[in-house]
C-alpha cells in the first residue's frame, strides 16, 4: 500500500511506501515519480484530443433528436485535479505491481511446501515471528492468506461461508466444531438457516467425546473444499481481511 498527500508549500505529492523497508520505499517513490513525469504529458494531451472531438462531434450531429454543446456535455476533471488523481493512481497501481512481485519472489513454491508440512501451528508461530520482526504489515496479512487452515474459515465474509457450507456434509462440520469457542460456531452458523443452525448446535451437544484424529480429519475435508474455492477466487476475505 501506498500513502499519499499533496505538500501544501510547493504542491509536491509525498509518497510512503509502507509495505516495505525504508531503502525499498525511497527508490519506489523516486522510480514512480520519474514514470509519471515522463508519461503525464503524452496522457493529458490525449485526454484534451478526445475531450475536443467529442464536443465537436456531439455539437454537430442530433444524437437521439437533440445536439449538445460543450458546456452540457461531462467534462472531466479540471486539468490540476487530473494530474494529482493521475499522479495518485500511478503511485497505488505500481505499488501493488511491486508488491505483488515481491511477494512472489518471497513466498516460492519450495518455501510454502515446507510451510504447510509444519501445520497450523507451525504457520501460527511462523507468523508470530515475523510480526515481532517486521511489525503487523500488509506482507503478515499476504503470508497469512497464502497458507489456508481450517480456522480462517471465519474471516471470509458471509457469502463465501455459504459457498463453503453448501460444499461440505454438516456431519463433518460438526465434528470440525468440537471444541471451539462459541464466538467461532456463531461465525459460522450465522450464516445458515435458523433450522440448519438448531440441527447443527443439536448434533454437536449429542456427539459427546470426538478423537482428535476425527476432529482432524474433518477439518482437512473442509480445508480442501476451501483450497479449491480460494483458488478459484470464489472466496472473499471479509472487510477486516481486505487490504
């Protein structure tokens, strides 16, 4: 992500890349200002070449019984708001390109690998680490979502845990909810119908003792359902999650 404002002395944007360390930041801010000022130009006088053939175009042709001059027509943004949105676009859609990269470099596949044979408790404690070294930062939030466990279930916003739920037998959910805390099974059971929601509370209270090694298997079902969803981008991470 990148943070942005315009200094009120000169008018030059400021620009802070705070997903990466401050080296990083400074080259960014210098690469992306030297790109939009070689690009900013051609892009206005483009914007004025079609803003004036459609005024010409629209003033000299009836289009639905009626012509239009210039003054009825949408005109844009005056040309100093134009620089300072252009200026503002620039600047978030290369940083997201950046970190994307980065990212990719960061987490290979090798490295995700030995990630998921450590479990959820081995990612747990991994990103522990990295938010005592790195700071709670938009790279712990993309290391979290690149390795799925069965408890982010509840951070998808409703319409994706319904996507979930309609995937998944409401046995193996059940047994997957033994033990957690109320707080996680309303997460989940708010999402379905009030029956569907007696029936699962129901069924859970009459399991009585569950083997860990059932609890785990369930869970793993569940897992896959919402790997595949993910990576099919059918999941969407709820407000709290999105970046």
């Amino acid at each position: 992500m990148v943070e942005f404002h315009k200094d009120g002395k000169n008018g030059e944007a400021k620009y802070s890349f705070t997903d990466f360390d401050e080296r990083v930041g400074k080259v960014f801010e210098t690469a992306c200002r030297q790109l939009y000022e070689t690009i900013k130009e051609p892009i206005l006088q483009d914007c004025k070449t079609l803003r004036s053939i459609i005024d010409e175009v629209a003033a000299q042709e009836e289009f639905y019984g009626k012509t239009y001059d210039s003054k009825e027509l949408f005109c844009g943004y005056a040309e100093d708001d134009k620089m300072h949105y252009m200026e503002r676009e620039l600047a978030r859609e290369f940083s997201n390109f950046i970190f994307n990269f980065y990212k990719k470099e960061c987490f290979p596949l090798g490295v995700m690998n030995d990630i998921q044979k450590l479990g959820n408790e081995g990612r747990d404690k991994i990103e522990k680490k990295l938010a005592e070294r790195k700071g709670y930062t938009r790279f712990n939030r993309e290391f979290h979502k690149s390795f799925l466990a069965f408890e982010d279930i509840v951070r998808f916003d409703g319409r994706s845990i319904q996507k979930i739920l309609r995937d998944i037998s409401n046995y193996d959910l059940g047994i997957a909810l033994k033990n957690t805390s109320d707080t996680f099974k309303k997460a989940i059971s708010c999402n379905m119908s009030k029956r569907a929601e007696q029936w699962l509370y129901d069924y859970i209270d009459d399991l009585g003792p569950v083997l860990k090694r059932q609890v785990q298997e369930c869970r793993q079902k569940i897992l896959r359902v919402m790997e595949d969803l993910y990576s099919c981008h059918e999941l969407i991470w709820s407000d709290e999650w999105t970046d």
